[in-house]
C-alpha cells in the first residue's frame, strides 16, 4: 500500500521502493472508475521521458477509501481495470481525431 497525503492529482508524481530498494519515480495518468471501485493509472517517470516510439507501461492500483493506492488482489481484477482504461482511451482518442 502506498500512502498519499490526500488524493494526488493527475500530472502529480509520487515514490516507490522496487524489487531492490531502489526509489522510483512515478507519475498519475489518470483515475478511472470500474464497477463502484476507483483506481489510479501510473507509470514510471523514467518511460514517459524517454523518447521513444515504444508504449510506456502502465500500472493500477485500486484507491482506497484514505486515498492510499492498493495492490489489486487478482488477475481478473487487473484485466477489467485494464480493458475498462484501454476502452477510455480509445474513447478519448477518436473524440480527438473528430475536432
């Protein structure tokens, strides 16, 4: 669990101990709602500043009612979070490509 002063705006970057103990820099994509639950998109600062043509990886944690990012505890939990975030973004997408 990752413990937030408030609920982090999108844009907003937060830090995370990895695998090594190492700290990592990661920044909110974006929150979105599935079945009742929020969740948070995020993605290591480190991938949305290299430039590349390459997809950055994306990464869910549920929001709990502190605001404090939580593990998702199954599989199919992180596959409907990430079809229901894959669908919005289409979404978006196509909305801009009409303008």
């Amino acid at each position: 669990m990752l413990q937030n002063e408030g609920k982090l705006d999108i844009g907003n970057t937060f830090k995370v101990l990895d695998e090594n103990d190492q700290e990592q820099e990661m920044k909110v994509l974006g929150y979105l709602t599935v079945e009742d639950t929020e969740y948070v998109a995020v993605s290591f600062i480190e991938d949305i500043q290299e430039d590349s043509e390459e997809e950055i990886g994306i990464f869910f944690f549920r929001v709990d009612d502190d605001n404090n990012f939580v593990m998702m505890e199954s599989e199919e939990e992180f596959e409907n979070v990430s079809a229901a975030y894959i669908k919005l973004e289409k979404n978006n997408f196509t909305k801009q490509k009409k303008r």
